[in-house]
C-alpha cells in the first residue's frame, strides 16, 4: 500500500476545513512567552481549540486554565514535535530562546532551538498533514547582518517557503514594551535612554498586544499573505521618542549614544560566546541602519486600531501597561 505523502495529507486537510470554520485543533509553540500567551488567550476567546507545547521547566497551569490542551516538549526534542503535531490543523510558532540566553541559560543555542528546532517543528507539522504555519518572524530580517537570531529567522522562512504547507510569515516591527522600555535601555522612569547610532532612522515600533492579535486573525482568515511586514501607526525616530518622552514627563532625559561601529564590533566579537547578545546588539544596528518601509495598513484592515508610540509613552509615564 503507498504510504499517504505530506501533500495527500494536507489535501484531504484543507477538503475538511472551509473558510470561516472553525479549525480542528490550533499548536502553539511559544505559548507560555509573552506574546505566545496574548495569542493562545484570543485564540481561546474567539472559541478556537488550543494545544500548547510546554518545556519541562514551564508552568503549564495558567494555560490549563483557559482551558488550553498540554503537551510536554521542546523544540530540541524532535519525538516531543510529532507528537505535538498531531491531529493539529494550524501550527502557531512565536517561540524563541532569545530571553532566556540572556537571562543566563547555556542550552539550548539559538543555532540549536529557533534554527534547528523550528526545522524540526516544520518536518513534524509536514508530516502529521498539518494546513497552515504561522510564523512569527521579525521587519527587516532580510537585512543580512549576520546576527544569530536573524540567520535563525531567515533559515526558518527559507524552509517553509518550500514546504507543502500554506505559510504566513509574520515580519513585525520591534515591540514598544521591549525596545521603547527599560529593556530596551528607554527608562522613562529613570529618564534615561541609550541609542545606538545618531537615532534618527525611523521606525513603527509596534504594541505586542497588535502583534498578538494579527497573528490570531490569520489563523483563521481565508486567504492570508504568505508574507506580512508592519509596524505601529507612528513613524518615528528612536530621537522623537525621546522628545516625546520628555514631553510627556516634563523634564530632560539624559540620552548616552553608542556609535554604530562599536556595535558591529561588539556584534561580531560575541557572536561565537554569546549569541543573544551578539543579537541584542544587532538589533541596536538594524534600527539605525533600516528605516521602516512598512506600515500599520495590515492591522487596521483586520479591524485592530494600533497602539501609538506616544499612547505607550504616556502609559508608562502614568506607571501603567496596556494588557497588564
């Protein structure tokens, strides 16, 4: 008897599935992460069936809450995967191991979890017949600055254009919480900012929560993108934020800035120790080098009305955060 390929599996897939239907069953992989746990709390809202992957050392609890089906694994774990996979209709995959590098975990590598784990994720969803692949990428990853985090991203994109299944690359602009807050070195409460470059290049730094919900409605959407690249409904640069900043508080921000050179060398030299840092200060470059191209046109046509970077300034100068 032949054995049912990935492509008579993703037919027979997609013949049980008609637009505007409800899916069958809906993997998330990043779901107990900060933008993976916005997406599985829509998904579930819109009455949606969820399947989380869960590591070992995560707290499946807040998921089994909502109501959201576990499966313990990890992206390193190839057996964990298929067993994920299966039954599944849409794959969801926002994870990355970039966070918990820097907070001082050694394994796994980005090389080995967002690069060689989603490899893995994407084999498995081809395998168990899945329809569609939601992936959660970044605006300007095409840029080739050779970050960890980015060759990771670009190697994923380059795998599921070449897969059977439908994909939908999600590109957003770096997120207002990380990048406009003290992670990102802009303490508004401190006064304090740090900018990689002159900081003028201007970027749509964009709310999680907007990202967490164009991820959600292009599960479902009949005719998604394969591609989608966006931002916020504010041009700015890193500069006007801190003009803004200071508007908004009352009072002068010190503002220390780093030359683009030292990033790239600081870049380059961490690379082979330390790939999330080596990523962190690509990312100092990326936002320098590339102005968005991009704009909030693919949220506002799904009915989201974005979040400004001065909503989410005033939000912090308040001492409050929207979805919190």
């Amino acid at each position: 008897m032949t054995r049912p390929t990935a492509g008579m599996m993703l037919d027979r897939r997609a013949a049980r599935t008609a637009p505007g239907e409800k899916t069958s069953m809906i993997l998330v992989v990043g779901g107990t992460g900060d933008l993976g746990g916005r997406i599985v709390r829509r998904l579930v809202t819109a009455g949606e069936p969820v399947r989380c992957l869960v590591r070992t050392t995560a707290d499946p609890a807040p998921l089994r809450t909502l109501g959201v089906e576990t499966v313990v694994g990890d992206l390193t774990d190839p057996w964990s995967l298929r067993r994920a996979c299966e039954g599944v209709d849409v794959v969801v995959a926002s994870a990355t191991v970039l966070t918990r590098r820097l907070a001082g975990a050694r394994r796994p590598t980005i090389r080995e979890a967002d690069e060689a784990g989603m490899a893995s994720l994407v084999g498995a969803a081809e395998a168990a017949g899945v329809r569609r692949f939601v992936y959660v990428s970044f605006a300007g990853a095409d840029q080739m600055l050779g970050t960890p985090l980015e060759r990771a991203k670009m190697a994923t994109e380059r795998r599921l254009a070449a897969s059977p299944m439908r994909r939908v690359v999600v590109r957003p602009d770096a997120f207002q919480e990380i990048h406009l807050g003290p992670p990102g070195r802009f303490d508004v409460a401190a006064g304090r900012v740090a900018v990689v470059g002159k900081g003028d290049t201007r970027r749509r730094w964009v709310a999680t929560d907007d990202v967490a919900a164009l991820v959600a409605a292009v599960v479902s959407e009949p005719d998604p993108p394969e591609l989608i690249e966006f931002g916020g409904p504010e041009l700015l640069s890193r500069n006007e934020a801190v003009a803004v900043a200071e508007r908004v508080t009352g009072r002068r921000f010190t503002v220390r800035h780093m030359p683009v050179s030292l990033a790239r060398v600081g870049m380059a030299l961490l690379r082979p120790f330390n790939d999330a840092l080596a990523s962190v200060f690509g990312a100092g470059v990326l936002q320098d080098r590339a102005g968005s191209t991009w704009d909030d046109a693919p949220l506002v046509a799904r009915g989201i009305t974005p979040r400004s970077v001065t909503d989410w300034i005033r939000q912090q100068a308040a001492g409050g955060q929207r979805g919190e």
